[in-house]
C-alpha cells in the first residue's frame, strides 16, 4: 500500500460525499439531511436516524444561483445554492440552514421557494449568547428541531439515541484532536491539507464509517526533524476558500498551531458532555464553542478570547481570512487586527472568495507573509 493510500479515502468523500451517501441510504433505508455550517447539531440529525452532510459552497462557481440571490452573497451561501440548482444535491432528503447572519435567513426564504418539494427547516439559533435567556431559548429550539426532524424520518430520537451520537461523535471529535496533535509534531506526513481533508469529510461521512478508516492511518509516525523550521502558524477563518489554501500553506512552509474553522478545529474543540438531559448538554457545548462571527458577544469579550487563543497557540502569526461579502466577519474584523497590532503580533488578513479565482494573488501575498515571520522563528 502507498503511502498516501489511507489519506486517499478522506480527499475523496470531501470532493464527492455523494456516492457514499447514496450507499449509506441504500443499506440503512435512511433519510440524508443536509445542512449549512455552521453550528447545526449533527447528533440531532444522526440520532434521528439520518447521515447529516455538512455543505459548503467553497469552489463553486456560481452562475444560475445568481438569478436567485444578490451578487453581494458569500461564496459560502451562493456556492450551496447553486450546488442545488445545479442537481448536485439531489440524494438530499431535506436541508436544514441555521440562523447565523442575514445572508442564511434570506437563504431559508430563497430555499423553501426554489425547492418546494425539499423538506426544509431552519434553525433558529440565537444571537445574542450573553443574553440571559439564551439558554432556555435554545432549549427550546433544539427540542422543535428534534421534534421536527423525527416526524420527518419517522424515527424516536430518544435520549438515549442522543447519548449514543454524543459517544459517537466525542470518540471522532477526540481522534480528530490528536489528528491536530499529530500535525504540529510531523506536518510532513499530516501536512495541513491531509488535516483539513481529514476533519472536514467527518462531517459528510458516516460518522462510524470515518472512525474506522481513521484507525488506519499512520499514527505513530516519528515526529518531523524538519518541522522546528516551519512557520507557526494561527488561522481565523470559516472555510477554507479558495480550497487550494491548504496546499498553498503546506508548500510555504507552515504549520497550523490553531484555527478558528468551521470546518476546522471549531468543529472538534468541544465535546457534549455525557450523562444528563441531552438537550442541556447540546446547549453547554453551543455556548463554549469559539463564538462565530455572526454572533453578537461585547467587542472586549470576544477580542480578549481571540487574543488568548492566539497567544496560547504559540503562533509566530496570525492570517484572518474574511470571506468576501461576509457582513458579520467585516463587523469583527477590524476589532481583532487592532488587537493583534496593540500586542504586536504580526498579521496578514486577506479577503478571500473562490469567485476571484485569485490563487496566483494570494500566493504572493503567503510568500512575504512566510518569509517575514520565518525572520522571527528561531
Ligand atoms: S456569516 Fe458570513 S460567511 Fe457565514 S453565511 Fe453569513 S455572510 Fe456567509
């Protein structure tokens, strides 16, 4: 076997998670759920007898999707609506979009009209965590969620069907953090785009299926001699777009110390706790996840934490990447640079959207990035 066999399995469920959908749905007869990152509970849609997919819309080029949805959406939004329109989320048996910014509220609206025979919910998540009835509020809108859901597969999510996804997504979240372990001792071998492949196709996977090809690979790898040498690096972004980025870092040197991802360390950080009501412990693990730019928390709150994470990562630097058009991400953004600059961490932020097509642009702007901070690492 090669020894890019094991990895191969993760690269090509996150291109095509579609046939393996298809499979999934013939052996168990059960309903594929799609839902918009992030921040959807894919142990609801699991325990209710479903195989959640997480859909992005990075890399797509748009083109019907505009006839539907304003020029000034992000990739992200636009992306997986034309995935739709395009046919190419036809094994989808419903769609689940969260409430996280004006964009996925006016995607909902567009949603329900464009496919009206799709079933079709949105999740209400609150925006204001710090408010005092946020919990109880989304309490409230997980157990209609759940509810929903259940009348949709015909299917009990019972509590102790919750507790059995909560197992078995802390025992994939908790590989996945040694996953990150393991790339900041040997990035060659668990370079940052195996690791991105790796984390981001367990959530359009089966999640059992993915902890089995997971035990192959090649865990007990020595650490790198030369990764001393490479570039720690910190990432504040929500997916990686233009999909090359991964690559593009690998080849430049860096190793990724900590990111903010969505479809990245922000999906595995945090685990449900086990043992008592079910739809508590989804809210505890809601509310400690890094808060998500369209959420409203005090500036200071959410430039302190950022700042923490950064200095605990022991990153040289700090690359923001902000989608384009992302109202929510423009809101915080200005706020955190300034923060780095007042400690004094160097920074390299950069408006990114596969719609540019500017990979070439963003490469240079890497390269002096790199080649600055490799000046600072001893
Ligand atoms: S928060 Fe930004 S990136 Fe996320 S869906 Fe809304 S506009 Fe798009």
């Amino acid at each position: 076997m090669s020894a890019h066999a094991p990895w191969h399995i993760f690269e090509q469920t996150l291109h095509d998670p579609w046939t393996l959908a298809a499979e999934w749905k013939q052996q168990t007869g059960g309903p594929v759920i799609g839902h918009l990152l992030p921040d959807v509970p894919e142990e609801l849609i699991h325990a209710a007898g479903a195989l959640p997919i997480a859909l992005t819309g990075a890399g797509v080029r748009a083109a019907r999707a505009h006839a539907l949805i304003p020029g000034y959406t992000c990739s992200h939004a636009m992306g997986v609506l034309e995935r739709a329109l395009t046919g190419q989320l036809e094994i989808l048996d419903g769609m689940v979009i969260p409430y996280v910014c004006d964009t996925t509220r006016n995607l909902h609206h567009i949603w329900r009209r464009a496919f009206p025979k799709m079933w079709c919910e949105f999740l209400r998540l609150p925006k204001r965590l710090e408010h005092p009835g946020a919990r109880d509020y989304l309490k409230e809108e997980f157990s209609r969620m759940r509810e929903a859901l259940c009348r949709h597969t015909h299917r009990a999510a019972t509590d102790e069907a919750l507790e059995e996804s909560f197992c078995l997504y802390n025992k994939s979240r908790a590989k996945l953090r040694e996953a990150y372990e393991r790339h900041r001792k040997d990035p060659s071998t668990w370079s940052i785009r195996r690791l991105h492949a790796l984390v981001a196709s367990a959530q359009c996977a089966p999640r059992d299926l993915h902890l089995q090809w997971m035990e192959r690979l090649p865990w007990n790898t020595e650490a790198d001699e030369a990764s001393h040498c490479r570039v720690p690096l910190y990432v504040r972004g929500k997916i990686w777009d233009p999909p090359e980025l991964p690559e593009l870092l690998d080849g430049l040197g860096f190793v990724v110390v900590g990111d903010e991802m969505v479809t990245g360390y922000r999906s595995v950080g945090e685990d449900v706790h086990l043992g008592g009501d079910p739809l508590e412990a989804l809210v505890e693990r809601h509310m400690r996840l890094i808060p998500y730019a369209g959420y409203h928390l005090s500036p200071r709150e959410v430039v302190d934490g950022f700042l923490r994470r950064v200095e605990q990562s022991g990153a040289a630097g700090v690359l923001i990447l902000d989608p384009k058009f992302c109202e929510a991400a423009g809101f915080d953004s200005p706020d955190l640079r300034q923060g780095l600059r007042r400690r004094g961490v160097p920074l390299l932020a950069l408006e990114t959207s596969d719609r540019g097509g500017a990979v070439g642009a963003l490469r240079v702007r890497l390269e002096a990035f790199a080649e600055m901070l490799s000046q600072t690492v001893p």
